[in-house]
C-alpha cells in the first residue's frame, strides 16, 4: 500500500477530527481545541479553544472556551460547524471574523429529552458526536448512546431523526457516505461496519458477527474492536480505525474481505516505514487527500501520513 511517516505529534488526547481546507494545511480537533498545521512546515496554531481550561464561552475565537470537541465540518469558505459534545451543544465559528456562536442545543447541560425541530427549540439529552456532511446543505449527526441518526438540514434551519439503528446493533459512531452511492451511508458500532440505505431506511452489517475480536479474511467472518473512524480509498476500499486493537483494516468491497495495516505498537516505540514494519497505536480517524496520495491518520499522540502507492483510478466520490 505504501509507506508510513509521522507528522504533526504530541497530540495527546484520544478524540481527533481531521479536516483539509486547502491544499497546505489540515485542521484538527484535540479535545477541547481546534488547531491548524502546515503539512509542509509541520508547524501548529492554536484557532480557537483553551486545552486547559473546560468550559462553555461564545465570542471570540481566541477567548472561547469548549468542553470536547469531537467532530466539526467548513460549511463554506468562512464558517465551521464544531460538535462540543460535553456542553451538548453544536457552535459556529466564524473564521472570517474569529467568533464563535451557538448554532444548536443549550450549552452546558443536558435536556430531559432529545428534542427535534427548528434550531432555536432544538435540545440534545444525549451527547452530540459526530457529524458528516450529505451534500452542501444537509448534515448527518450521531448522538453518544442513542440508536439515532439526525440529519440537519441548513436551509431550512431545522434537525430531524431520519432513521434509527436496529437495537440488535451497538449505537452508530462515525459515518461516512458510501463513494458509489450517496444514498448509502456506512456507519461504525461497537462490533460492526453497518451499510445503510438512506432511501429505504435498510441496514445491514458488513460482517455478520456482534463478537468484538480482530480477525482478518472474507466478511463473513471479520471481526472488529472499537471501529471508530473510516474513509473510502477508492470506490471499493474502505479503510477503518480498528480503536481498541489499535491497528488500520482494510476492507475490500468487491472481494469482500479484510486486511490489517501496521502492528499494534507501544506508546514509547511507534515505528514508521513500510506497512510491514511500522507500528500504530490507537487510530481514531482519516482525512485522504487523494490528489497527493496520502492518507492522513489520526492517532491518541499523533497525526501520521500513509503514502499511498497502490490505488489507481480513484472514483468519483460523494
């Protein structure tokens, strides 16, 4: 697949988001920050978020204080959308201004009941989680502890349950669209990679067994601990933060089957090199940048950059 080599280190928190808003630079999420770094430089700025002290303050970017931000979108060129889960909240932050502001939810504490409808009557009983974007006006959100799927829709400045997971099925953690279909979503549990069908509500699981384990070979009898992130390579390969073995999988679509990346390492001894060496320790999430072949990989201490070398025509994805 390629070859593996450290970047941004020092990381030191367990829930990271990636996002690439151009060319040069990544941001990434750490706990209660948003920082920025140059891929080339390797240098880091802190954008908004105060690591040492929790809270909940709206202003401006500098003085503003978050509880855990555990996932975040550009809505467009000036605007980020920030899931502060611990304050039970999702907040605006204005780049073009350096401001901060509440977008859903009541900050600080939770409500008795998970309340749909316009943002301002918006309330969140279970923590907010994660956030992929559907199209440029519709969001999907994942709630911690609820079987829930909601999706915001930016227009029309409203949030609904669209679909809930089957209860035979640990809640949903991350999602991302399928890069075939936009209709088809996949999702992480506690035990399993689901495929739903956003037109149908239908869900199924990549691999059939709920036992968490860390077995490779057909889907049939895969098994995952903890998944977490994943991203599509290419139409048929999806990569996926194996968290709690603290290795990458590779799941294989088209001949249905599953392959690991890198050893699980040590918190002292990471390695680096080729995918037959190097050594990972808790992946959480990925950012792929198709255009320079390379996955980024957020670990619990670091952001780790996968050349990659294998794939060819890369798809059109959604």
């Amino acid at each position: 697949m390629g070859k593996l080599h450290s970047t941004v280190r020092n990381v030191q928190h367990m829930e990271i988001d990636l996002f690439i808003p151009d060319s040069r630079n990544i941001l990434y999420s750490v706990e209660r920050q948003l920082r920025s770094s140059n891929l080339e430089e390797n240098n880091v700025t802190i954008i908004t978020g105060n690591s040492s002290l929790p809270g909940y303050r709206e202003g401006s970017a500098e003085r503003a204080l978050y509880r855990k931000v555990t996932s975040f979108t550009q809505l467009d060129n000036a605007t980020l959308l920030l899931v502060d889960s611990d304050n039970y909240c999702l907040r605006y932050m204005d780049r073009e201004r350096d401001m901060t502001s509440i977008a859903l939810g009541v900050s600080g504490s939770s409500a008795q009941a998970n309340i749909d409808g316009n943002f301002s009557a918006a309330r969140f009983s279970s923590k907010p989680l994660s956030l992929t974007q559907r199209s440029q006006d519709l969001l999907l959100l994942t709630l911690l502890n609820s079987n829930d799927i909601k999706q915001i829709n930016r227009i029309e400045q409203t949030i609904e349950t669209i679909f809930s997971i089957p209860y035979t099925f640990t809640p949903p953690i991350k999602l991302v669209l399928s890069a075939k279909r936009c209709d088809v979503l996949y999702i992480t549990t506690q035990a399993n990679i689901l495929m739903a069908d956003l037109t149908t509500k239908e869900v199924n699981s990549l691999n059939p067994s709920s036992t968490t384990g860390s077995r490779d070979g057909p889907l049939s009898v895969t098994t995952f601990q903890n998944p977490y992130g994943l991203a599509f390579l290419n139409a048929d390969t999806i990569v996926v933060a194996d968290r709690s073995n603290g290795v990458v999988r590779v799941v294989d679509l088209h001949n249905q089957s599953t392959s690991t990346i890198c050893k699980r390492g040590l918190h002292i001894s990471l390695i680096d090199g080729s995918i037959a060496s190097c050594t990972m320790l808790r992946p959480l999430n990925f950012l792929h940048i198709p255009e320079r072949g390379q996955l980024l990989i957020g670990t619990s201490i670091s952001i780790r950059v996968l050349h990659l070398t294998y794939l060819t025509a890369q798809g059109q994805l959604c």
